[in-house]
C-alpha cells in the first residue's frame, strides 16, 4: 500500500503493512502488558517508519487517560534529581510515555498547582518527592491518581513509596569516620521536617552514641548551597573546629567544598570529608571526594517501571521483571576515596 504525503496513516495501515490484527498493533502502541516485546519493537518501528501520529483525544478517552507521566521535585540543579529525570523519561518514552517535570522548590502551594495541571490534562501517574507540608487539596488529588513518593515518604499521602535507607547510609559514613580515630566529627544536614532529613540524621546520631561521643556539631536545613557554605565556615572557623565533617546533601556538599576553599583548607588535609550523592565531579575534587553514592540508575528504574505497573493495573511482582524487586529501602554505597584519611596520632 502507497501512502502520499497528505494521507494519514492509521492504526489499520500499520496493521496491513505488518500482517497484524487491528487489535493486536493498537494493544502494542498503548503497551499492553499482554503483547510480547519483539511485537511491540515492530510495530513501534512500523509506526515511526510510516509517519503515524496517534490521536491523542481518541487515546485518553479510550484509556481514560493521556500518556503523560508527571515528575515532580524539589530542586533540578541537585545531581541526583537531574540524573533521575534522565533515567525515568528515557524509559518513559521507551514505553510510549512523555515525560513532565514539575519543580517546586518546596513550596506546597506550587506542588498543589502542578498537581492540578496534572490531573486536568489526565496524566496516567505522577512521581512526586511531598513537600513537608503538603496542601489538604493535594491530598485529595492523590486520592484518585496513580502515585509514587520518591526519596521521601509523607505519611498523609495516598501514594507508596521509594526510597533509600537513608540512616543506614549516613551511620556508615560516620562509622567510617570513627574508624579512622575522628572524634570531632560535625553533620550537616538537610531539614528535619522531611523524612529523609530525619533518617539521615537519626543514622548520625546511632554511629556517634554507639562509640560513645557527642553528638552536638549538628546543623540541619534547606538543601540549598549558601546555608551549607555559611554553617561549615563558621564551624570551621571556630576556636574548636571538627576534624571530619559527614554532609548529608548533594546540593549541601557543593556549599561545604565552597565554604572550605573560602578559607583556603583542603581535604583532608586540614578536614576530613564525607558528601552525599556521586555525579562525575566528585572523583575530580584532590584525590576524589568520599561519598555516600545513592543507587540512582535502580531506584530511578524501578520507580517508573512500578508506576507503570499500577497503571496497567500489574502487581509490584510485574513492575520488577526488568530490575529487582522492591526491597524495604534502596540501599546506597560508600565510595572511598581520598577526601578523608585517619586522624593524626
């Protein structure tokens, strides 16, 4: 079959085209769980091949809802939730989806309309890291869409979590720290307010009480640069300062090295330091910075594939055929390198 410039290809031509039902190329374009995927490889290839644009509207009214898949987090300049908007819209659009990205920067109020937005252009799901104190309205919402809370959980949402065992992660990077004789060891943290922020602290306070030392250099807010530049210029600039410093942030870590290189100390040198997350720069800070290196590439997987399962009404079994299957909490990994060192006997 011959199709000039002005004809519009259909389900049906790319049906002929292939030797395929009707049934069978519109189940594979929609991502039935049902069809295998060599024939969904085929058929999407056919479909781009052969100039098909579906329509929309006919789609969300038969799906009763669009192929738009909502990301909503706190802050893109972070590394970590740059990498997860790559991971989760490269496989979103492997399986027919377009990614939307929502920035709150922690403001309720904004979460609350992005959801909105959302929900009248019938997203199929949203991925959302809550704010700490999310709208009633938002609630509600989330009453009626498919869900997933990411890295932090919100106890009053409607929607399942993905996480990382976040105080495991820090009570490793402090133990490491005490392993290596520190006993002035400060933490800078995000807010307390938000459930990662309390796990990270809490993993700081277990290693510290189990080898007997006070936990008192503690400081805890925004995940922004400027209030982790200013809190570890003045602990460092203090009569007493730390000799380690554990820094429970991505976002957090950049302040703490501007704040060091301010005052002219090196790590570890004159401090030891422990950051959080790794993109490529760490390994380029000295000797390379040690850090806590959260499963970016698993957790962002798995997220997408689980909210896609809820969307085609699978199990949390089926979201993991193509990665692990949920555990309690991600678990991330301490990457030694050279930014820290045994303390001086």
């Amino acid at each position: 079959m011959t199709l000039n410039a002005r004809s519009t290809v259909t389900i049906k031509d790319i049906a002929q085209a292939l030797g395929l039902s009707h049934a069978t190329v519109s189940r594979a374009l929609a991502d039935h769980p049902k069809i295998s995927a060599a024939t969904k490889a085929k058929v999407r290839e056919a479909a781009g091949t052969m100039g098909y644009v579906p329509n929309g509207t006919a789609q969300t009214m038969r799906a009763g809802h669009s192929r738009l898949i909502g990301l909503m987090v706190p802050d893109i300049q972070n590394d970590f939730y740059a990498a997860t908007a790559k991971i989760v819209a490269d496989a979103a659009a492997a399986r027919g989806f377009q990614l939307a990205l929502s920035i709150t920067e922690d403001n309720p109020e904004r979460e609350l309309n992005d959801l909105r937005a959302f929900v009248v252009a019938r997203a199929a799901g949203v991925i959302l890291t809550p704010t700490p104190l999310p709208r009633p309205q938002t609630v509600d919402l989330l009453q009626n869409v498919h869900a997933i809370q990411f890295i932090r959980q919100h106890t009053g949402l409607p929607a399942e979590a993905v996480a990382i065992d976040e105080q495991a992660a820090i009570r490793a990077a402090t133990e490491h720290l005490i392993h290596y004789g520190h006993r002035r060891i400060a933490y800078v943290g995000t807010r307390s307010d938000i459930s990662c922020g309390q796990e990270r602290l809490a993993g700081f306070c277990d290693a510290m009480q189990a080898a007997g030392l006070p936990a008192d250099l503690i400081a805890a807010g925004p995940p922004r640069l400027e209030f982790a530049q200013r809190i570890v210029h003045g602990m460092m600039s203090a009569a007493s300062p730390p000799s380690a410093l554990v820094v429970g942030s991505s976002r957090l870590t950049a302040g703490a090295l501007k704040a060091l290189r301010s005052l002219r100390l090196t790590c570890p040198e004159d401090v030891s330091v422990v950051g959080y997350g790794d993109p490529d720069w760490f390994e380029l800070v000295g000797e390379g910075l040690t850090t806590i290196a959260p499963p970016v590439q698993s957790l962002g997987t798995y997220t997408i594939n689980l909210l896609l399962a809820r969307i085609h009404g699978e199990s949390a079994s089926a979201a993991a055929q193509n990665g692990p299957a949920l555990p309690a909490r991600f678990a991330a990994t301490l990457a030694i390198r050279g930014s820290t060192r045994p303390y001086p006997a």
